[in-house]
C-alpha cells in the first residue's frame, strides 16, 4: 500500500488520537529511500526516526490543511471574485491554466460524471514598483509612486475529484519537501568532503613534485634559486596544513551513516524549519495596484499563502475548483475553444 493510501487513512486515525503504524512504516521508508538507502546498515536506526516521522506527518498535515481554499475559478469567479481576479491576467489565462493541464484533463477523462475538480493551484507572486495616475478628490495626480502585485507561471498540480483527497496529496507533498531537504544537507556536506579530499590530494601532489625538484638541486644551485624553493615548500606546507584542518573539520561534522542519521533527525524534529506557510494580504484595485483604503470603492483585500517548494523559491498556492465544463478541449484553439463552451 503506498503512503498516500496510508494518508488518509492516517488522517483519520491521527484526528482520534491513534497511532497508524502502517503509515509510520511506510514514511521512514520514504525518508531512507529519497536520502540514503544503505542507512538500513546501522543498526537501531528505525527505532531513532520512527518518533519523528509522526511528528513530520502531524506537521505536515497542519500545512495541508492550512494551504487556502478552495477557491471556485471560472469565469464568473473572475468577474466577480477579487481573489480570482488578481490571480489571472484575464478569463482567457484562467481557462488556459487549467485546460493546459494533461493531469486535469486525464482527471476528467477518467471521471466524465465529474462535475468539478479540486487542484493546487502554484503560482509566482512579484511586487513592482512603478509610476501612474491617482484621483485625489477631484483631482488627477500623474506619475504617483504605486506598487504592482502580478502573478505569473500558474500551475495546476495533484487534480483531485474530492478536496479531502487533493489535502491528503499536499501532505505527502509537505512531507517530500522535507524528505528534499534532509537529502539536500546530506549531499551538500558529501559535496564538501569530496571538494576538500580532492584539494588536499592535488596539494599533496604538488608537495611531492616540489620535494623531488628540490632534491634534485646541487650544490651549484643559486642561493636566490634555493631560498625561493624553500619558500615555494613552506607556503605549500601551510597551505596543505590548512586542507588538512578543513577537511577534519568536516569529517567531525559529518563524515560516516550515523551523521547521516542526525542530518535527517535534526530536519524532522524541526519541519517548520524548512516548511512554512506564509500568508501575504494586500488591499489591491482592479488593475492590481496596492491600496491603503479598506475593503470598497478602494480596493479589496486579496490574500494567498506562500510556501517554499524544495528545488525552487517560495511561491504562492490556492487550491483551486475548477468546473469540467469549462475546460477547454484539447487541440482547439484559444478563439475556437470560446466558441465552444459559448
């Protein structure tokens, strides 16, 4: 069974205060498979992760069930709806997020008694600092300091035909954050190990060469010459001394299956550490243009959350409902698509 089976069934267990096992299981599985698998060697490893893995998945089950949500995205959504409206440029961008989506479409295809969808809905979110026109009472001020919420790079993720479903994906997908991270710090310090190994293996050749030149000078050899080889050996020598020092730092830090063990133990005993939902409001108008004004003629108060994903920066999610009716078949053209959902 996999564990996004052994999610929801652990999402109701957990919410009566028991203990899925099975889910345990498979979660430490998925933490040694995505790290490093020979950490099945050490011995007492499973009974050292196994608390924390419940810790990892409480936690990340929070996070799903934080991500906002979910939000109706069709075309009334985006002419009535101020959240939708700031998220897409356009009905046209909204219909094309979605209908682009070859999960989405199989979803449907799959399921043609489905009425709707829920999703993730990702995005990138970017202030811009520009000039524009601003009434003041009865009067146009040009070339008023403004700043400019866009949202760019939408993208339809986990398609799901139940909200519950889609929220048991994200908490598996929180927990593969962090499974990325721990993998990450541990190839980062192999990295390291294997950067200062290999510089102070090309210093200790250089070392070498320099001591057979040196033994190969006679006693015809300049002073001048022999004083620069001594300096030559003796800069080396330090610089080789600090390699040395470097390097047995590193190892101290980390160097064997059991460093690996802490690496994963420190990333799971603090997950809010390297996953975190941020919510970020703003007052923006139509044109999505910041305001201070409250909630009215002014502007309306537009908030999503960010998160930050393993391989790349934070962006901003929603999950989203999008209706079937409205996806947009495939291999029709934007203008001939219109004319078919008329």
């Amino acid at each position: 069974m996999s564990l996004w089976s052994q999610m929801q069934g652990y999402r109701a267990q957990r919410a009566a205060s028991e203990c899925d096992e099975a889910a345990l299981d498979q979660a430490l599985e998925r933490v040694v498979a995505g790290t490093n698998p020979r950490i099945r060697a050490v011995k007492g490893y499973r009974s050292r992760l196994i608390p924390l893995m419940a810790h990892a998945l409480d936690y990340s089950m929070r996070v799903a069930e934080s991500v906002p949500g979910p939000l109706a995205c069709n075309r009334r959504a985006w002419a009535q709806d101020p959240v939708v409206n700031a998220i897409f440029a356009g009905v046209d961008q909204l219909g094309r997020s979605f209908s682009e989506s070859r999960e989405l479409q199989a979803l449907f295809a799959g399921n043609p008694d489905l009425s709707e969808a829920f999703a993730l809905l990702s995005m990138q979110r970017k202030e811009a600092h520009t000039f524009g026109s601003e009434v003041a009472g009865d009067v146009l001020q040009r070339d008023v300091p403004q700043v400019t919420v866009r949202f760019s790079e939408h993208r339809v993720d986990l398609p799901s035909a139940t909200e519950q479903e889609l929220r048991a994906k994200l908490q598996l997908r929180a927990f593969d954050v962090l499974v990325c991270r721990a993998a990450q710090r541990i190839g980062d310090h192999e990295a390291n190990l294997r950067e200062l190994e290999t510089r102070l293996s090309k210093l200790k050749i250089q070392q070498n060469l320099l001591e057979e030149q040196s033994g190969g000078a006679g006693s015809e050899t300049p002073a001048t010459e022999m004083a620069a080889q001594q300096a030559a050996r003796e800069t080396l020598d330090a610089r080789v001394g600090e390699a040395e020092r470097a390097l047995g730092s590193a190892r101290a830090q980390f160097y064997s299956l059991e460093d690996a063990i802490k690496v994963i133990a420190e990333v799971f005993q603090e997950p809010e550490r390297y996953v975190e939902l941020v919510q970020n409001c703003a007052f923006l108008d139509r044109l999505n243009v910041r305001t201070s004004g409250e909630t009215g003629a002014q502007g309306q108060e537009v908030c999503v959350s960010e998160i930050g994903l393993c391989r790349e920066g934070g962006r901003a999610v929603v999950i989203a409902r999008f209706p079937q009716a409205e996806i947009r078949p495939e291999g029709l053209g934007l203008e001939e698509a219109e004319r078919f959902l008329g």
